[in-house]
C-alpha cells in the first residue's frame, strides 16, 4: 500500500519521502494513517481489493478556519470546554447533601433519582477500574492525584495517561508533546463525576468513590473533528482494551460523521470484554440540535446514555436522544438551569456540568458499583442488570432506552 501511494504521489512530488507520507505509525490496527495530495492516490485505493476504506481522519480545514475568524478559544468553548470553575451558586439541602465526613453529595445521587447514595451500603466500586477517555485531567485538582485516597476512598490507583499525539504537518512536528493535563476542563469533570473521591475536604463525591481510574487525554475537546483526536481515541480504546484490569471504557466525546477507524478500535476494545459507554449527543452552539444520536454512540458495541431532566420524562434542553439511546440519567432541573456537581480544575469548591456528557460519565459510576458488588459476572450479565433495575424495563422507550437505573437494586441493597 504504502508502495502504490508514494508511486501515485511521486508523481506530482518525485522527492517525497515515506517518512512525508505516514501521518501516524500503527502498531496494532490493520490501518495506514497517510498524508495524500493528489485525488488519484485515493481513486485507486478506493479500487483496490486490499483496501477496506479510504477516508478522511479528519477535517481540520473547518476548524483552521474558524481558527483565523475568531479564536481557538472560542472554538473550544463552543466545543464542551470551559473554564470548569466552582459554581458560587450551590444551595445546600438543595443542590447537594453534606455527608457525614463533609463531602457533597450531588442532588441526582438521591434515592428519588438513581438510588446511589442507598446502594453505597453495599458497594462503592471497589476493585472495579473505569477508563475515561476524553481531554486529560487538572494536574492542579489534588482530588484526581495526591488526594484520590482520602477518607473512605481508600486503597485505589489513579493513573493519568495521553494518546494525543503532538501536531504535526507531513511528518514534522509543529506543536509540543502533549500531557495528559487537561486544557479543556471536561475531562476533570467527567473523571469527578464518575470516581472523585468520598473525602473529608468538601469536595464533590463521585458516583463509585471506591473505583480505581484512568484518564486519558485522547483530544484537545469534545468535538472530534481532527486527525490527531481520532487517532488519539483510537489508541486510548487500543490501549483500554488491552489492559486486562480495565472493565468500564467512558467517553463522552463524539462528531456528527462516522470514522472507520475509531469504530475499529472500538471493536477491539469491545472483543476483550470491555463495557463502552458513550454519550448519545449533546447540542452545541454550532450544531443547533438538528441531529440525534451521535457517533459512536451509534455503534452496536456501544452503550448510549443521555440525560434526563428531574420531571423523569424530558430530556435535558441540549441532549440528544433516539433509538440508539440505551439508559438514561437524571442531570438538569430546568427551575434553577442545576446541572450534576463535579470537580473544578483546582480546589474543593463543586463545580457543576450538564449534557449527555455527565449523564454518560454518571452510568459509568454505576456500572461500576454494580460490577464491585457482582465482580465474576460477564458484561452481559452486568448489562441484565442494569436494565432490570431501569425504569422503562418491561417496555424500552424509543427516546430513552431502558431509561434510569436505580443503582440500589441493581446491587442488591433493595429488592427489585
């Protein structure tokens, strides 16, 4: 293959190298990740037996331009980035429960919504290992580093990984090798919700406080649109799926157009056994709403969650919903715009974070708690659970799948 591209490009380039053509090197996917000038190049891929696909990875050329118009700021803010700071606004009794030990209890971890905080009489993810991935988390919040265990979270590993590869253009490097630190700040959140730990500082608690964690920065945001975040989520899914202590994948990140390759790493992830949620969609400033369920969301091997506003019947105001949609959790009251508590960037101070997002990060917390209680269940069996203890399981909603899982039932704290 690489043969037949450099003789095609060659002719238009007789000095190009192999090293100008090969984007990305590929060790595990049968993939060739090149850069191509000439559309005969690709005509005859297309035409070969020996090519599954040809596609594009990326489509950069949007966001360069959007880039010179405005700011790269403003792009990543219109892309699920924020500054993810604490939200001054939290009412006690209200929007969180103050535990025992001091730690926030978010609203929708109660018995009225999810039954969390009831099924933690049995279950807090213990020896359970969630994977997120999506941009990175805060070197600066202690809750996802030094702190991770503090209080009843006790005995749990945390590592904070990257498969971001550094910009480059034909082979050459134009940006600085990527850390797994989060530029975003939804990564932080997503990793706080799903595991921050059940402290003593006051902090936001995550739904499976007891859950060893990995995160990884595979994107510079939630929009997944250039070549270097596909191949970054694609080699995050590659390396979940080849740890054998990993159960949980959590990514809540997507794009509007499919990607052969990200649904290849998929599938590798998901032949080893590993349970991939994913989040059906969330409405951007740029998106309007006018899609559903996004990709990967869309994959047969994927879990598709969405969120819930506290009425239990509507979806929140900017998530996506469909007949892909799976389960779903409870993340907004629209009478005050309350979304899930979670980490900031730094500090103790609760920070709070909507969408489909949170909801998909939230269902991973509890998968979690339900695999610790059950650990020598397969993923199926794990999966009949979830969906016993949903509310719409004798009749699947076309708009919210099985719809919400009490986690206390699914782990046994109370009867079905």
């Amino acid at each position: 293959m690489l043969e037949l591209i450099l003789a095609e490009e060659r002719k238009a380039n007789p000095d190009l190298t192999q090293t100008q053509v090969v984007a990305f090197e590929e060790n595990v996917l049968p993939v060739l990740d090149v850069t191509v000038r000439e559309l005969s190049t690709i005509q005859k891929l297309r035409a070969s037996e020996l090519v599954r696909y040809a596609e594009p990875i990326g489509y950069e050329p949007n966001r360069r331009q959007a880039v010179t118009a405005n700011s790269s700021a403003a792009i990543l803010s219109s892309s699920g980035c924020d500054n993810n700071v604490p939200n001054p606004d939290l009412v006690a009794g209200s929007d969180y429960t103050v535990l025992a030990n001091g730690s926030k209890s978010s609203w929708n971890q109660s018995d009225q919504f999810h039954g969390i905080r009831a099924s933690w009489s049995q279950s807090t993810g213990q020896g359970i290992k969630i994977v997120i991935i999506d941009s990175g988390s805060s070197d600066a919040q202690e809750n996802l580093g030094s702190a991770f265990n503090q209080g009843l979270s006790q005995g749990r590993t945390i590592e904070r990984l990257v498969t971001l590869p550094r910009a480059s253009i034909f082979g050459i490097p134009t940006g600085p090798v990527e850390t797994p630190n989060d530029g975003c700040g939804h990564g932080t959140s997503m990793a706080g919700a799903a595991a921050a730990p059940r402290g003593t500082d006051g902090a936001a608690v995550g739904v499976a406080y007891n859950a060893n964690l990995i995160t990884i920065r595979a994107a510079q945001d939630v929009f997944l649109d250039a070549s270097r975040e596909v191949k970054g989520v694609s080699d995050a899914y590659i390396l979940a799926g080849n740890r054998t202590d990993v159960r949980i994948i959590s990514m809540s990140m997507g794009r509007l157009t499919s990607s052969s390759q990200m649904t290849d790493a998929i599938r590798y992830a998901y032949n080893r056994g590993k349970l991939i949620f994913c989040a059906a969609g969330t409405s951007y400033d740029w998106s309007s709403g006018f899609v559903g369920v996004t990709y990967p969301a869309t994959l047969p091997e994927v879990v598709a969650v969405t969120g819930l506003q506290d009425n239990l019947t509507s979806r929140c105001d900017d998530c996506h919903v469909g007949a892909k949609v799976e389960f779903a959790v409870v993340m907004q009251k629209p009478s005050n715009d309350r979304a899930v508590l979670s980490l900031a960037m730094s500090g103790d101070a609760p920070s709070t974070v909507g969408g489909s997002s949170v909801a998909t990060a939230t269902m991973a917390g509890i998968t979690a708690l339900v695999w610790a209680q059950h650990p020598a269940e397969t993923r199926a069996q794990i999966m009949s659970r979830l969906v016993v203890a949903s509310s719409n399981r004798t009749a699947r909603s076309s708009s919210f799948g099985w719809g919400r899982v009490n986690a206390a039932a699914a782990v046994g704290a109370l009867p079905l």
